[in-house]
C-alpha cells in the first residue's frame, strides 16, 4: 500500500512539474518514430549524464530512438552508466561492461573514456545483435550478460 501511494504521489509531482514548467526541457530529446513503423508518434527520451546524452544523440542519428528505453535499462543494470564501473570478479569494465577480451570484437583498447564506450557498446550490440538492443537486453534479462 505505501508504495502504491509512494508511486502515486511521483505521478502527481512529475505531472505539476511539467504543467507549471519547472521541467527542465533541455534533457528531453524527442523525435519522431521511424518510417514504416505501425505506429505513429514521438519518442521522448529524458537522461540524467552526459554519456546518456551521448547515447541518446546517436540513436538519433541511427533512427532507433524507440530503442532508448532498452539501452537506459541495459546499461543501468550493467554499470549504472559508470565509465569506471568494474566487475572484479569477471573483469568486466566500464558502461557497457566490456569483458577483456571483447575491446578486441570492436577493434578497440579498453578505455576509461564514457563518450569512446558509449560508441563502442553500440557497435558491439550492431555487430552480435544486428543492432537490436532490445535483442541484447533480453538476453541480460534472461542469462544474466549479452
């Protein structure tokens, strides 16, 4: 029950936020589905860094934006967006948790640089799931790592 009216009240304060314009406008990039889709709309993609930004530019330009909410929740699980995020146990690193041997699948070194990762997670999911993130997140969800 509390969560419930916890879950409730955020409704109610996002909604007066956007109403009374105290919404920060600039971290909500929108854009329009792609063609061909049976759908007809907008997609609006809110972020919270700079690397999600980055992200978000690029699935811009790539026409998947519709695709943003599978890479926020990939990536949030995998490294909460940290350019610095380690797995000791595995040796996993950074934003999209590269293991050591996967920099060499992108033709890259491994690097601290959140902007570089950003670019190099989306060509590894181009490259193992024909750029289907959503692809790539189910396989998170359901063993664990994509």
């Amino acid at each position: 029950m509390f969560k419930r009216l916890v879950a409730i009240l955020l409704i109610v304060i996002f909604s007066v936020a956007i109403d009374d314009k105290v919404f920060d406008r600039s971290h909500v990039p929108v854009a329009p589905l792609p063609k061909g889709n049976d759908i007809a709309g907008t997609v609006v993609a809110f972020y919270e860094n700079e690397y999600q930004k980055h992200a978000i530019d690029l699935l811009t330009q790539m026409n998947k934006l519709e695709q943003w909410t599978c890479l926020y929740t990939l990536w949030t699980r995998e490294s909460n967006w940290n350019p610095k995020s380690l797995n000791r146990k595995s040796g996993a690193y950074g934003i999209a948790q590269f293991m050591p041997a996967t920099w060499a699948l992108v033709d890259a070194k491994k690097t601290s640089n959140g902007f570089e990762q950003v670019e190099l997670g989306l060509a590894y999911i181009q490259r193992k799931y024909g750029g289907n993130i959503c692809k790539a997140l189910g396989s998170n969800l359901g063993r664990g790592w994509y």
